[in-house]
C-alpha cells in the first residue's frame, strides 16, 4: 500500500506514466500542504556543472538537475547536512530546501561546502490543491518513503528502479517492466 504523500516523501512514476517530463523519476516532495505541493525530480542530471550554469558561480562540481516543467528559468537546490544555510527550509532531518546563494558561494570558496552535499535543480515539479490525490487515484505515482543516501545517490540512472525493487515483490515486477512494452 502506497503512502500519503508528504514533505520529505517521494513520488515514484508509474511505469506506464507516459508524460515525458514524469517517465520513470522519482520526486522529492519539499512541500505539501492545502494549497498545493512542490518537488524536485532527482534522476535526470544535466550535462551541466552549476558554476556553468550561473555566471560568477564559484567552481563548484555540482551537476545541475532537471527539477521538473514549471519555471525551467529559476535555480533551486537541496542539501545534506549540519551546515544550515540562512533562508533555508527543513525537509527532514539533515535534508534542507534553499537557502542564501550569497552564503553558499561563501561557504564554496572558503572550502566548507562540499559537491556531493548538494543538489542543483532546473526548475521543480509543481501541483495544484488536490492535483497529487487525483494523479494518486488514477494511479500514475506511488508514494514512498526515502533516505537522504537515495536522495545523493550517485547512480541516479538507477534510482527509480532501484528504489522500487526495494519496495518488495510487487514493486519489484514493476522495476522490470519494459520501457516500451509493444517492442517485446
């Protein structure tokens, strides 16, 4: 049985969710509440760095995010540890949403942030009161809990699959349904 969805929860695709924005990701869920929820897609990295991707960016070996279709022209990013940026917002535990970017490129500079800490994202995935429970009814996401280590992970080309084979059996023969059913 699938989860309500909430902050700090993630939304898996369906494997027959044919929106290509949505095929096969996973969504963290950064806020949840009456008027609507927010997210950010975690497996579909760029080909970008974010010090390419902000002019006057400190280097920063930091891929940048597809984060979903609603405002592609805004940054965003999430992060993991003790280190809490001003302006930031808890999703769970050691998990933060934000923050001051004149912070961050302090703390880049000075040394203390490290790459693998943190998640650049393009854009987020955005949702109307009531639309996630409609999208839930005709079963085109299945709510879950996660780790902070599935959040970073390093593989994530594998993190929708992998996170569903986690999930027991039934999941799993979701995991290896086909892309493209009508090829086999």
């Amino acid at each position: 049985m699938s989860e309500n969805p909430a902050k700090g929860k993630v939304l898996i695709s369906e494997p027959f969710l044919n929106d290509p924005n949505f095929k096969r990701t996973i969504i963290l869920l950064t806020e949840h509440c009456e008027e609507g929820s927010i997210g950010f897609v975690l497996n579909k990295p760029t080909d970008y760095l974010i010090h390419e991707v902000i002019e006057e960016f400190p280097e920063f070996d930091s891929v940048v995010y597809y984060g979903g279709p609603v405002q592609l022209n805004t940054l965003q990013f999430i992060y993991k540890g003790e280190n809490i940026i001003d302006g930031s917002i808890e999703i769970m535990p050691g998990l933060y949403w934000g923050g001051s970017f004149d912070i961050l490129k302090t703390l880049i500079t000075s040394g203390t942030a490290a790459p693998e800490d943190f998640r650049f994202f393009l854009g987020y995935s955005g949702w109307t009161d009531g639309q996630i429970d409609d999208e839930l009814e005709i079963n085109s996401w299945i709510v879950a809990d996660t780790s902070i280590e599935n959040i970073f992970s390093v593989e994530p080309d594998k993190l929708w699959r992998e996170t569903l084979k986690g999930m027991g059996k039934k999941f799993a023969i979701l995991a290896s349904f086909p892309e493209n059913p009508s090829v086999n």
